[in-house]
C-alpha cells in the first residue's frame, strides 16, 4: 500500500485524495504536518526519486517565504536542505506519495498514472 503525505486545508491534496478514491487506489494516509519525514527517510525519498531536491520544497507555502529560501537554497549545502525539510512538514512539497519503488512530489495527473497499473 502507498503512504500519502497530505495537508487537510491544502486543495491539491484534496483534489489528489479524491482522484485516488476515484481511480481505487488503497493508501495510507499521513498528516504532512504531525507525521512529516524525518531526516533518514527525506534522504531516502530523494534517492528514490531521482528528482532535484529543490522539488521537494513547498516553494508557495508561507513558512518556505517567510525564510526567504528562495534566496538561500541555490547556496545552501544539501545536508542542510535535508534538515530543513525534516524540521519542518509545511516546507515539504504536498501531497508526497511513496510507493514500493517510486516517489512522487506533488499531483500531476498524468505522473500519477503509475498507481492505477
């Protein structure tokens, strides 16, 4: 079964939530706030991902603005961006799906295709 970061005010997560009720995928799901990632497994995510680690920064979100990260993380050495992201779950980009061998970073319909297979 696939774990589902989500915000419960976030729109996008309710739009992926609802688009995952409508496909019939099982998922577990995970308040991105209370029960964020913790340093090991933003690591492991990011691997596994094979995405830039920037893409995992919630870059609307207030608290990524509020410290001016956008000034700051093309400087910022990976191991702190890591622990930023683990400090934090308002900073990770939502909703985050994890899978047996894949990671998605917020909902594009056409990506998320892969859970329907």
């Amino acid at each position: 079964m696939i774990k589902v970061y989500c915000y419960e005010r976030c729109t996008t997560c309710k739009k992926a939530l609802k688009w995952l009720d409508d496909q019939g995928v099982k998922y577990q799901l995970l308040d991105i706030k209370s029960e964020h990632p913790d340093e090991k497994t933003i690591r492991e995510l990011h691997s596994k991902s094979g995405l830039p680690l920037k893409r995992f920064f919630n870059t609307s979100g207030l608290l990524y603005k509020s410290l001016e990260l956008s000034k700051k993380l093309p400087s910022m050495p990976e191991d702190e961006q890591y622990s930023l992201l683990a400090s934090d779950g308002m900073l990770v980009k939502r909703p985050l799906v994890v899978g047996k061998d894949f990671v998605l970073v917020g909902f594009k319909e056409p990506e998320w295709q892969i859970l329907t297979k």
